[in-house]
C-alpha cells in the first residue's frame, strides 16, 4: 500500500467509525429505553396513575406526584415566562452595547452553567427561609423558574434576532411607537421561535429532581396539593425514592413512572421542534 | 402620556434582566454567607487537606478532598466517554454526512440530553451495572464507572452537537484548498478543519466538564454515598452533588454545621463551575469576534 | 492547427478539429453534460486543451464557466446533488473511471481559487502541506521544496526571513501567491485558476499575471476570469460559454479580434454582461 492509499483507508475507517459513533449513542438510549419498557410496561394501569403512595408497591401509585409536577409545571410557567421573555427583549431591543450590557450578558451565560443544585440551595436560604415559603408548591416553582430563566432569555433574543429588520423598520415607518411596535410586530413574529424556547425550558423543569430535593420537596405525600402553598412531591423524586427503595416492586414502579415522564418529556420535546420547523419555514 | 408609558415599559423589562444580576449575587450571598459561618468554626485548612468526610458521624471530620475526588473521578470517567464519541461524531455529521442525514440526526442527538437525569440514574444503577458485573465480578452495587460511563452518554450531544457547530463554521474554502491538495477528508479534517475550529471545540468541551461536576441525580442513585478518598472507579464513592442531596433527604437541624456543610461543599462546586464558564465565555468572545 | 467550436443555430455543436491536435491533447472532453439536481450546469461540451499552454475561460455569471473548471480535479464530487455524465482524459487516461484514485487526480492538477485561501497556519506550513499530506517525512526535502516554490511564485523575498509567520498576516496579494506556491509544492502538470485575482488589487493583479507568463513554461494552465483584458493578455486559448454551452473556443486573437460567433462579439465588447 503507497502512502495514498494508506489514506484513503484510514479515511474510510473513520468515516464507519464516526457512524458508529452518531448511532451508539442512539442506540444504547433505544435499549434503555426498551428495558424500562419490559421492566414498567406491565405495571402502568389506572390505578396506578390514580393511586396514593404507598408502603406496599403493588398498591402505590403516582397520584401525588404526578399533580405535583403538573402544578409545578403551570406555576413555574406563569413565573418565568414574562420575566424571561422582557428580559430578552430589553437585552435585544433596547440595551445598548456598553460594559453593562457586557457583564449583563457575561453573567446569562454563566447562570446557565450554574449546576442546577446550587439554584437548589438558593431556593432553599431564599424562598423556604428568607421568605417563608417553606418546602411549598410555590417555593419550589420559583426555584426551578430561576433555574430556566437563563434558557428562555436566550430563546428569546434568538427569536428576535431571526426576526427580519425590515418588519421593524416598515412598522417605524408608520409612526409605531417602539413598545408598538415590538408589541404588535416583533412579537408575533418571534412567537414561534420563543414557543419552542419556553417549551424546551419547561420540559427541563419538568425533569428535575436535584433542586427540589433540595428545597425540600417530599418523597412521602399522602394528598395531591390544592394551593401553591402546599407541599408537594413530583414525578422524578417518586422515581428517585423508589430506585432506593431494597424491594423489586419498587423498581417495577420507578421503571413505570419512568415510562410516564419520559412520555411527558418526549412529547413536550416533539411540540417544541414542531414548532420550531414550523416558525423557521415562515422566515424562508 | 405616550412617552411616560414607553419609558415605564423600559424600565419594566430592565426590571427583569436586573433579576438576572439578582440571582448570581443572591447564590454568592447565600454560600458565602452559610460559608463563612461553617468556616467560622471548621478550620479552612482542615477542609481542603483532611482526607476524610464525615460530618453526620460521631467522629466529625471535614475534609472535602473525598467528595472532589469522587466529583473528579466521576466527570473524568464521563468526559474519557464523551469526548472520542462526541467529536467523532461532530466530524462526522460536519464533514462525512448528508446534509439530509444531519439534520434528522442532531435533533435525535440532542434528545440523549433532554432524558431526565434521574433516569439515567436508573440506567446506571438498574441496566449498566449489573452488566458490567459480569466482566468486573468485584464492582460494587454502586461505583464511579457506570455512573462516569452513563453520565458519558448523557453529555455526547453538548460535545458533539457544539463541535459540530463550530466545525461547520470554518469557511468552506479551507476545505477546498486542502481536498484540491489530493487530502481525504480525514486529513483535511484533522489537519485544517479542526485546529481552525479549536475554539470552538474547547468551548464545548469545558462545557461538558461543567456540566458533569454539577451532574446530580445520576451519580447520586448509581455512585454512592460513601465519601471516599481514592480513585478505584469499581467502589462507592460521593460527589459533592450527591452529598447535598444526601444530607437534604435526612432531617437536618437548620443553622447547625451539618446544615452548613452543603453550603461549603456547594460554594466549592460553585467556585468550580463558575471559573470553567467564564473561561469559555472568553474563549467563545475571542472566536465570535475572530470570525466576524 | 486551429480548435474551433461553432454553436449553429439553436442545434447541435459540431467540433472541427484537426487530428494532429488531438494527439498532443493534455485534456480531452467528450460530450460532458452536468445537473445540479433538475437544473443542468453543463450541456454537451467538447474540447481539447495542449500542454504548456494559458487557456481562459470566459462568460457570463452562473454561465456554468466555474463548474466545468471543477470537473478537471472533480472537486465537483463532494456537492450531494451533483451528476456528471461524458468524458474527460488527462494524459490520456478518463478521470472519470470507477477506479481513478481523486487525491492521486488532484496531486496531478493544483487549484488556485477565487479568494486567497491560505490555511490558518503559518507560511512555510501552508507550502509544505502537500507534501506532509502524501506522508513526506525527509525534512530536507521538504525545505527545498518549499523555497523553490515560494521562489517560483515569486515570492520567496518577501517571506524568506518570516517563514514561521502566520499566513494570514500576509497581505491579499501576498497571499495569494502564497496558494500557487502551496499548489507548485507538490509539483503538479496543470494548475486551475478560478477567478484568482478577482479579490486583488492592481499591482498584486498584475504580479500574478506576470507569474501566470512564466509558469506556462512547465505547466498547463486553465484560468476562469471575469476580465476580459486579463483573459487577452494571458491566455494562448480562450473559451466562451454561455448557459452551459461552449460557444466558441479558439485562439485568443482570434477570438478577440475576429469572433465567429454573435454572443461571443457581444460579451467582448460589452454588450451582455
């Protein structure tokens, strides 16, 4: 073999190693996912969906946890969406480029690396104690919207940027006033791409264990919350519980919450790229 | 009138990104302050040189080293996983793969990092670990290497998927230069593509290692809760993440130094994190402005 | 010994060409055709090009002028919805053959492109990565080679003392050389130009053009350009095209001063654009 040839070997070795490797990772993820589904499948029923908690694991069920998550999830959205979504458009709209927009955004970016357990410890100091919220639906709604702030001002700016300049100028053209004009033109127009943003945001929220764990959330509770005070438990700290529990009932329950989240999570994924392609072909 | 409400709505969008700069000095505040009250009364050299981590014992001690190591051994063991799959697999869909193929698969991708971490945890401690049992017969039940290797899998799509990016940024004329050398694409990716988009690269890889030193859920089901000083991947060991969920599961007395115990291993954490985003923020400027 | 080709009509193209020709032909073309998807690029070109020789590819914008000069080192390959059909010999041998090796092709026919491209590393790395490429490891070697081609582009006295310097610190011109040098390194028979000194300045234009006069003597050469001063004094040979279509190729006077064709009178004098 001449040294060309030699090349174009390793080439194609690469080029079956490099498909190995975008396809391992899907792969394993299909086995996982397969797995749960032969371990929890059989255990997903009504009542297991309508059932308490219990001691024993044929008659627990994800009741509690489930409105939990569904109230954390509403809460968190009313929370973080106007907040995140002015901030974008101040960063975008109206900040001007100066060493206060710089560590403005300095300072985004880096609250997006945060590990989502410290955001844990602040909700604990801040909303449980300071405030006196205690380890409510509440606190824990605000913990979690602090965490996904930093993901749905980025959308947002993304959104807008995509915006064509030329809707901005046509409108202030008319004699729109600039909150006019962001209101009534800039905003629709961004929605799509904002949409997904916040929807991808809220499925994270949706996933997290370690911050409410944190701030207090149970992994025992014997009613549904009814009011934003309320304690509460949601879907992955049932699961986590139940992973730690020694009996093999347990994990066939985790395994069958795990179906329910992922489903949860799948889905808002599937809504949010359906948006996403959807918005993008309205700017091609 | 018109003026004073366009000035009001300024000032209330302003409002919100100062919520922004509130938070960070909020997470300063608090570890720092629980913090300094721990360090108050453990000694700051006892801290990082004492090899033992035993604050909810009888015979206290506080020494952070055991829960660093079990952090670092953990994230190493996920970046040895995720770094060689993650930039193959961004050389591959930015210089091998059709267009078509590329964008069904970087949405798929990406998927791998929006499965909830507990249940990857569930993976590590349910799937992998009992498999990799039948090669390593004395792995404990919980140890650092199915936890290292699931939390691999986990970051592949924040490597590639941002490797890919910045690959795919490197102006298309380099390439053409080195292919109309007689260079396969291998050469031409290795030897042009990638160094042009070393920054890039970089970025996507510190942001990777963030992200597995603040991982919690997966290496506090799969790992363990034993704080040990060593780097034996086959034996428990505790993160820094899973001790903070550790002592926030027990009932422990506020304002006591066990309370204080998850405020100083978090501002570690945090001091951690916080130095390897800013790092590749100004690594990221440098390179956006270098392109522009 | 004249090559001409006619478009008559709307019709079919007819070559005259006479066979002594074809025997001293460096590349050959037969009935090349190429699509991009649907849309197709190429329309039933033939011509033969001799060795040692300037030939200049004029014509309009998105006349398809580009493309074809991409068929002669296939750099066409790696566009998805590319298909070619028809022939093309280098040296007698069809290029377009299953078996034919495109990095052993290319090592054959250097490219020199629109904008200087020079890699993001410095000068003498940017000559000798050709070499490096084909597993040349003799450092000696690869010294020589590269100060003989920085010297045959004409600008070894510029960089000799900065080897190590980044590339991109050269000026335009500069850096454009610095391209041809890193195609001579590897010593091909024919060198591509597209375009090459579109993105210059007048002197480094004219600098490159002198360079273009002195290296015909070892090399083919084919340049793509859009100015037609340029292509009347460089070339030997020039080519029309037109939406595809070869329509008329010959000897540069020849076709400067005495065009056979109506398009072609009108794209030289600046009537179509």
């Amino acid at each position: 073999m001449n040294s060309i040839q030699k090349n174009r070997f390793k080439d194609r070795l690469f080029m079956y190693w490099g498909m190995f490797a975008t396809l391992i990772g899907l792969v394993l993820l299909v086995v996982f996912i397969g797995d749960i589904l032969i371990d929890g499948l059989g255990r997903i029923d009504w009542s297991f969906i309508t059932n308490l908690p219990s001691r024993k694991p044929d008659k627990s069920g994800i009741y509690t946890a489930l409105i939990g998550s569904i109230w954390i999830l509403i809460l968190t959205a009313f929370i973080v969406i106007p907040v995140g979504v002015a901030a974008g458009l101040y960063l975008e709209e109206y900040s001007k480029k100066n060493w206060l927009s710089g560590v403005l955004e300095i300072n985004i970016s880096n609250l997006a690396g945060v590990p989502s357990i410290i955001y844990g410890l602040l909700g604990l100091e801040v909303f449980v104690r300071i405030m006196n919220l205690g380890a409510s639906v509440l606190a824990g709604s605000l913990t979690l919207s602090l965490l996904i702030l930093p993901i749905i001002i980025v959308a947002t700016r993304e959104a807008i940027k995509a915006v064509p300049k030329s809707i901005q100028d046509a409108s202030y053209a008319l004699g729109a006033s600039k909150w006019h004009t962001i209101w009534y033109q800039i905003l629709p127009a961004a929605g799509g791409g904002i949409l997904t943003g916040v929807i991808l945001a809220l499925s994270r929220a949706v996933g997290e264990t370690a911050p409410l764990i944190v701030v207090g959330a149970l992994a025992y509770v014997p009613f549904a919350p009814e009011n934003p005070m309320d304690e509460f438990s949601v879907l992955p700290i049932q699961i986590f519980n139940w992973i730690s529990r020694p009996q093999h009932g347990f994990i066939e329950n985790a395994a069958a919450a795990i179906i329910i989240l992922l489903l949860i999570t799948f889905i808002m994924n599937g809504i949010a790229v359906y948006f996403r392609n959807k918005w993008q072909k309205k700017w091609k | 009138m018109r003026k004073i409400k366009e000035y009001l709505i300024e000032k209330l969008l302003f409002s919100s990104v100062l919520i922004t700069v509130g938070v960070t000095l909020g997470i300063i505040a608090v570890l720092g302050f629980e913090a300094f009250r721990f360090f108050n009364e453990v000694s700051i050299v006892e801290f990082f040189t004492d090899t033992q981590w035993t604050p909810l014992f009888t015979d206290k001690h506080y020494g952070i080293l055991p829960l660093l190591s079990g952090t670092l051994l953990t994230s190493f063991i996920a970046i040895a996983v995720a770094l060689p799959l993650g930039l193959s697999i961004g050389i591959y869909l930015s210089e091998y793969a059709p267009k078509k193929f590329r964008k069904t698969i970087k949405p798929l991708l990406e998927l791998l990092a929006a499965v909830p971490t507990v249940v990857y945890g569930f993976f590590a401690l349910i799937v992998v670990t009992p498999f990799l049992q039948g090669f390593i017969p004395n792995l404990s039940s919980f140890n650092s290497l199915s936890a290292g290797i699931v939390m691999g899998i986990m970051i592949i799509p924040f490597i590639s998927s941002l490797s890919e990016d910045a690959l795919h940024a490197v102006p298309y004329a380099l390439r053409e230069a080195s292919y109309g050398m007689g260079a396969t694409k291998l050469q031409t990716a290795f030897k042009v593509v990638v160094p042009a988009a070393s920054s890039g690269i970089i970025v996507s890889i510190i942001l990777a290692i963030s992200r597995a030193i603040g991982e919690t859920m997966i290496v506090a089901i799969a790992a363990g809760q034993q704080p040990r000083f060593t780097l034996d991947p086959t034996v428990p060991v505790e993160t820094i993440t899973a001790y903070i969920v550790q002592v926030s599961l027990g009932d422990v007395q506020h304002g006591s130094v066990e309370y204080r115990t998850i405020f100083a291993a978090g501002i570690t954490l945090f001091v951690f994190t916080f130095l390897l985003n800013t790092y590749s923020y100004s690594i990221r400027k440098k390179y956006q402005q270098r392109y522009e | 010994m004249e090559i001409t080709m006619e478009k008559i009509a709307d019709k079919k193209t007819v070559v005259h060409q006479t066979n002594e020709v074809n025997q001293a032909s460096k590349i050959e073309v037969k009935d090349v055709n190429v699509w991009y998807g649907d849309f197709q690029a190429i329309k039933g070109i033939n011509m033969n090009i001799k060795p040692n020789t300037v030939t200049a590819f004029i014509g309009p914008s998105g006349c398809g002028k580009s493309t074809f000069l991409r068929l002669f080192n296939r750099m066409n390959d790696y566009i998805d919805t590319h298909r070619m059909e028809g022939k093309i010999k280098i040296n007698g041998n069809n290029i377009y053959k299953k078996k034919v090796n495109v990095e052993e092709l290319r090592k054959e026919i250097g490219m020199v492109f629109q904008k200087p491209n020079p890699f993001p590393k410095s000068i003498f790395e940017n000559v000798a990565y050709g070499l490096k490429i084909q597993g040349i490891k003799d450092k000696k070697f690869i010294i020589e080679r590269v100060e003989k081609a920085l010297k045959q582009a004409d600008l070894w006295e510029e960089v000799k003392d900065n080897l190590k310097k980044s590339a991109l610190a050269l000026s335009g011109g500069q850096q454009q050389r610095l391209c041809i040098a890193r195609t001579l390194a590897v010593e091909p028979s024919i060198i591509l130009m597209d375009e090459p000194t579109s993105a210059l300045d007048p002197i480094s234009t004219s600098k490159i053009e002198n360079l273009i006069f002195e290296l015909k003597k070892k090399y083919t050469i084919i340049i793509v350009t859009h100015n037609m001063q340029q292509a009347s004094r460089i070339s030997d040979y020039t080519a029309f095209f037109y939406i595809g279509e070869l329509i008329e190729f010959g000897k540069t006077k020849k076709i400067f001063t005495n065009p056979e064709h109506k398009r072609t009178e009108n794209y030289i004098t600046g009537r179509v654009g």
